[in-house]
C-alpha cells in the first residue's frame, strides 16, 4: 500500500476532527479559520484518499457513518497527543513542561499527594498529571511517562528505581472491631480476611512467609482499592493485611490496630518505572530526584 494512503495531511484530519467534533462544516470552519468550502473539499479529499464515506451528508447537515465513529475517536486522540507533545517541546527550552505519572491510588492519597506541594514549591514550572491505575501499566496503550507500582523488582523494559519495601501487617478496627480477642497468628484462621481484589493470593502468600500452612482461611469479601479495604477493617468488618506506611495515619489515632507482631514479607516492594526513551525528559528527571529525595527524609 502507497505510503500516503496512511498517511493522510494533517489539513485534512485536523479538518474532519473538527467537522466531527462539531457536527458541522461550517463551525468548524470558524474553528480553523477557513471556508466552509476549504473544510468541506479538505474532508472528501480524506474520504477520497482511505476509500470509504466518513460523513453522511443530507443537505446541509452531515452525521458520521460508523466508520467515521470510529476514526473521529482514534484521530482525535491522535491529535491530542500531537499537540501534547509540541506543548511539552515548547515547555522543554524554558526547563518547563510536564508528565503523566500513574499510581496506585492508596499511595497517592495516603504517601505522594501530601508531598506534592512540596514539589511544585521547588518545580514551578513542571506539572505532574497523576492516574490511578491498579495492576500492570502498560506505557505504550495509556500515554502515561511513568509509574508507580508495586512489585518484585523484575520489571521488563523499563528502568526502574526501587522507593521502599512493603512491610505487611495485619491489621484489625479498634473499638467496633469484633476480632478483639486476636493475639497470635494461629487466631486468624477463626476471622474473616479481607482482600484486594488485584492481588487475591495475598493472605495465602503471607500465611506462607509466616511458616504456617494456608488452610482453614475464611477469605472473605475482596475490594478493589487499599483505601476502600482500610474503611472495611476499621469498621469491623474484618481483618486487613495492609502495607505499614499507607496506615500510620489511622495506627496514631487507634483507628486500626496491629494485634501482634508478624514477620514482614521480603521480596515486594514500591518502585518508579519509567520507560528508557523518557529517562532523560527534564520533567521526568526533575521528578524523579526530588521523589528519591523524599526518600532520605521520610520517617
């Protein structure tokens, strides 16, 4: 196939996003500062170049065939990453610009998020645009620069810095917990345990780590965030098996409880990952040593 055909001119999709986007030749000629005849002749061009009507036109109104549903999606976001990027090239000579940082959501909320001001006070003119994202983070699908995540260190393709390692304990409520009476491993077995639902074979793991066999568990109901699972165990719902530092909050105030002591778990721990081709991108840089900063000064 000729190379063109894939490779439209970026009147001619900047023409049809708009004219999707607005229903209408005409608007979108004033979005783009041109005839509606421009938009109209930049539009059929396109529809002539790929083969197949992205418009059904009906007088003077025009409605996306499902093919151009479909297109008008995937161009769109195209283009938004298009222009993404030249914002960040512009950003880039003033030591400026930004980047998409995914993490999991109880540690932005509970560890990262009351840092950040911390950040922007030193970084002014670098934004950091945070996701959740629970489980693998695929880089190329989600447009995101860099991650957060929670693992055993063997991360493919990516250059990854290790932040801590996850210290997991078991956790109870405090005073409307109904597991009171719990003063050695053996005793979770009488308990419900709560789970997330990313990593169901948690408890069973940590049985294990623990020298105990993983039977006789009443796993009980599973919750997709750390956050929702930590308002469960303190309300007595159940037992929670919670990394330390995400809970210090709710230990101080008696919210939550450590029944007794266990033996951490080795071998998981919280990493940044970022792919190799942004490793030396200045927001990313600028970043990525402030976070490791924050690590020499964390209590």
């Amino acid at each position: 196939m000729n190379p063109r055909t894939l490779n439209p001119s970026m009147s001619s999709l900047l023409a049809f996003e708009a004219s999707a986007r607005h229903g209408s030749f005409t608007r979108a000629a004033e979005e783009l500062s041109l005839s509606q005849s421009a938009v109209s002749r930049q539009v059929q061009s396109l529809e002539e170049l790929i083969g197949v009507p992205l418009f059904d036109r009906i007088g003077r109104h025009i409605t996306l065939t499902e093919v151009g549903k479909i297109y008008s999606v995937e161009i769109a976001g195209g283009l938004a990453r298009i222009r993404d990027a030249t914002v960040q090239a512009f950003a880039y000579r003033s030591g400026g610009g930004s980047l998409h940082l995914g993490v999991l959501p109880a540690f932005g909320t509970k560890w990262l998020l009351p840092r950040m001001s911390d950040f922007y006070a030193k970084h002014p003119e670098v934004l950091i645009h945070i996701h959740s994202r629970v489980g693998t983070v695929e880089f190329a699908s989600t447009g995101l620069d860099a991650a957060i995540s929670v693992g055993d260190g063997l991360w493919h393709d990516v250059v990854s810095y290790k932040l801590f390692d996850e210290e997991l304990v078991p956790v109870t409520g405090g005073a409307k917990s109904s597991s009171k009476n719990l003063e050695e491993l053996d005793d979770l077995r009488s308990v419900q345990l709560l789970q997330v639902a990313a990593r169901p074979n948690l408890w069973i793991e940590w049985f294990k780590t623990q020298g105990k066999k993983p039977d006789k568990l009443k796993l009980g109901p599973q919750f997709e965030l750390t956050t929702h699972l930590i308002q469960a165990v303190s309300a007595g719902i159940g037992v929670g098996l919670m990394p330390r530092f995400l809970i210090r909050d709710e230990l101080a105030s008696g919210t939550l409880r450590i029944p007794f002591e266990s033996t951490p778990p080795t071998g998981t721990g919280y990493y940044l990952l970022i792919p190799p081709h942004k490793i030396n991108h200045k927001p990313m840089v600028a970043f990525r040593d402030w976070l490791l900063g924050q690590l020499e000064t964390s209590d």
